[in-house]
C-alpha cells in the first residue's frame, strides 16, 4: 500500500506547491495592480483639487481687485468734485481693470463649478458681489456716487471673502487628506517592495535550485540508460555472436547429413534431421533479428550493397526450408537488384517464417520487374492479420488484446523487414488479396541488364 500511495502524495505534494506558487503570484500581482491603481487615483485626486484651490485663489485675487479698482476710482472722483480736478483717465483705466476683473472672477466660478466645489453660498455671494460691483461702475461711469453704494460693495465684498475661505480650506483640507492617504500608500508600496522583492528572490532561487537538482538527477538517469543500454547491446552482441557460432556448425553438419544416403534411407532419422534442421534455423533467424535490432538501435547497422541475382538469392534463402521438409513454391523472374545480399536473404528468411507460424499451409514467393525495381511476394492462404493490427503490423512486439501478437517469436520479424528493405533503399506492404495474404518487398535494380524469365517449380523439385 505504502509504494501505491507514494507516487500520489508526491503528485499531491507537487500540485499543491504549483498552486501555491500561482496562488502567490496572483496576488502579488493583484497587490501590485491595486497599489498602481491606488496612487493613480490619489494623484489624480490630489491634482484636481490643486487646480480647484488654485481656482478659489484666482477668485478671490479677482474680486479683490474688483473691490480695490472700485475704492480706487470712486476716490479720484471724490477728489475730482471737491477740489475741481480732471482724473477721468485713471479713473477709466481702475474701471476697465474692475470690469476685467469681474470676467476674471466668473471663469473662476465657472472653474469651481465644473470641480464641484462652488455651493449656494458662494454663488448667491459671488452673484451679490458682482451686481453690486456693476452697479458701482455704472455710476461712476456717470461721475455720481451714492452715500451707501460702497458700503454695500464693501459688505457683498466680505461675504464672498468668507465664502471663498471657506471653500479653500475645505479644498485645502482634501489635498491634506489625499496626500495624507497616497503617503500611506507609498509606505504600502515600499512594504511590498521591500518584502516582496526578497521573497521573490528567495523563490526564484528556491525554484533554480530544484530545477538544478532535476537536471542533475534527469542526467544521472541519462547516464545509467545509457551505460544499460550499451551494456545490453554488448551483451545481445556478444551472445549472439556465441549463439552463431554453434549455429552454424550444427546448421552444417545437419545439411551434410541430410545429404547422406543411409539418413535419406531411414525415413525415421530423416523426419528427426528436418526437425533439427528446421529448428536450428529458427533459433539462427532469431539471434540473427536479435543482432540486427542492437545494431539499428545503436546506429551501427551498415550495408554492403552490390548487385545481386534476387532469382539465386532465393534460391539459397529457402534452401534450409527444403531440407526441413517444407512444401514452397517459388514463381520469380530472374533480375539483378542493388542490395546486400545477407539482408536481402534474412528479410526473406524473416517473411517466409511469418507465413509458415501465423499463414496457412500453402505459401509460394513471387517476384517480378515493375520499372526500376523488383518486386518479390511471399503469399499464403493463411487468415491474415487481423484487421486492429494492420496499422502497427511493422512495429515491435505488436499484441491483439491480451495476447501477443508474436507468439513462438521474440517479435521483432516484420520489423526487422520494415528497416531492412527501407535502408536498402526498398519499401514493404501488407494486403489482402482472394483469400490470401500478400507481403510484398520491392528493391530498386541494379544499373546492370536484367534478364526476365520465369522460375516455376515446387521446392521439392529444386531439392
């Protein structure tokens, strides 16, 4: 139970560090959005009301020039009419000032308005104050002054004094409290930072570390599969060449026997020396794919190519087949094809004892010429692949179901065909055709001549 629940603790224990690692940074993320977010705002705000304070300020200039421009000309025509003098030209020039003052004093307003900070108060005192401050103009205009007309201006005039402080102390109040509140956010900010920051580091340095340590055990594991997978193809090489070399000497002295006339004469030893035969060139065959796969997987399986009689080839590969008692019949032209006659000759070997263990009793070869290269046929009347294996049908140790696919076999016949016939520069497929099963192989020609004619006879005949 303990080895079953190990991996899911580890599992357990790996998502929930990847989700606490995201958890993190989303947050962190959020914080930092908020905080830029937040002293967007507080400057934003702190700036608004700077422009309305510095519009309540504008205000109150204006209508104090208002309220000086008015004193000022309403004396010179006191001074005028007491002692007979003429000072209409500064007189007119404090009245045009005043009037610019005045427009002055209403864009301030409308400033105010526009920021929100221009109550009743201050519109009813602002309104007040300029009527007062036209009706004064008109009259000095017309050089009359009435006895109470500057008290009143002076009265409209301390309202909206009072009004507009009022106004900017509350307007100086929000920018007290909008810095006050953007400092606390910046004293936030350089706490994420300072925390933030060193965690940061702490993680990212964490996470190298482990990477770091997965890398190493990620090349530690390299090496081993590397050292075991060398040390398995010296191992397959090595036994496969001990393996041959008695082969071959039994291989030999069975033909030789089989040759002689006292074992041909005793039916009962000669059906024992097929089945020696018979076997021991299915054991040759399998260290033979055995040898072969090592060396495609290492990369070093090489070709001697030269040109080569596909009709003798055959001859020589099915040779065995006939001694052992087997029934094949051979139908192939005669064609010179560039290959390696030892590959060429085990891919047949390989096809022939795929037809005997999974085809049925009658299997024959074929071969033609079609343009530029050769195509041999190994055919039986077997029931075929079955129709869920035929798209893996060249690769190793194919299985149907539970069962495998290779029984008897070490399962590596039809691929070993597969990358034979592609590195001879060939190709192989599979079909079904009347009732029977077609492995055909096509090998490219020689550049030599090739002469076409037709091999009929039974493999008993050519023993």
């Amino acid at each position: 139970m303990s080895r079953t629940r190990a991996p899911r603790n580890a599992l357990k224990l790996k998502w929930d560090r990847s989700l606490g690692l995201a958890l993190f940074s989303a947050v962190a993320l959020l914080a930092i959005l908020g905080v830029v977010f937040a002293v967007a705002l507080g400057t934003r705000e702190i700036t608004k009301n700077a422009s309305a304070l510095h519009d309540a300020d504008e205000t109150l200039r204006a209508s104090t020039v208002v309220r000086a421009q008015l004193a000022l000309a309403a004396h010179t025509m006191a001074v005028d009419l007491e002692f007979g003098t003429n000072s209409s030209g500064p007189r007119a020039s404090s009245l045009s000032e005043a009037t610019g003052a005045i427009a002055d004093m209403r864009t301030g307003l409308g400033l105010l308005a526009g920021s929100g900070h221009l109550d009743d108060e201050l519109a009813a005192s602002a309104e007040s104050f300029i009527e007062q401050s036209r009706y004064v103009i008109a009259g000095l205009q017309e050089n009359r002054l009435e006895a109470d007309t500057l008290p009143m201006l002076d009265q409209s005039f301390r309202q909206l004094s009072d009004s507009l402080v009022v106004v900017r102390e509350g307007i100086a109040l929000e920018v007290e409290q909008s810095d006050a509140w953007l400092g606390r956010i910046g004293d936030f900010s350089r706490f994420l930072v300072a925390f933030l920051i060193p965690l940061a580091v702490i993680l990212v340095y964490r996470e190298l570390l482990k990477r770091q340590q997965r890398q190493a055990d990620l090349e530690t594991r390299l090496d081993a599969a590397r050292q075991l997978n060398d040390a398995r193809e010296e191992f397959v090489a090595n036994a496969s060449h001990e393996l041959r070399t008695p082969l071959t000497s039994i291989i030999g002295l069975s033909t030789l026997l089989a040759e002689n006339p006292i074992i041909v004469a005793d039916e009962s030893a000669s059906d024992l020396l097929s089945i020696i035969i018979g076997q021991s060139d299915d054991l040759a065959r399998m260290v033979e794919d055995l040898l072969t796969t090592a060396r495609l997987d290492s990369g070093a399986l090489h070709f001697a190519f030269e040109d080569i009689d596909i009709r003798e080839a055959i001859t020589e590969t099915i040779e065995p087949h006939i001694l052992s008692g087997e029934v094949l019949s051979v139908a192939c032209e005669s064609g010179m094809v560039r290959a390696d006659r030892l590959r060429l000759r085990q891919l047949i070997r390989n096809l022939l004892s795929n037809a005997r263990k999974y085809g049925g009793p009658g299997i024959r070869i074929e071969g033609r010429t079609e343009g530029r290269t050769y195509v041999c046929s190994v055919i039986d009347d077997g029931p075929g692949v079955p129709v869920e294996l035929e798209d893996r049908l060249f690769e190793r140790f194919i299985h149907q179901g539970h069962q495998t696919a290779t029984k008897e076999s070490v399962g590596l016949g039809l691929s070993i065909v597969h990358a034979l016939t592609q590195g001879m520069g060939g190709s192989i497929s599979y079909r079904r055709l009347d009732g029977e099963t077609h492995f055909e192989i096509r090998v490219p020609l020689s550049d030599g001549l090739t002469r076409n004619g037709d091999l009929g006879r039974s493999a008993q005949q050519a023993a």
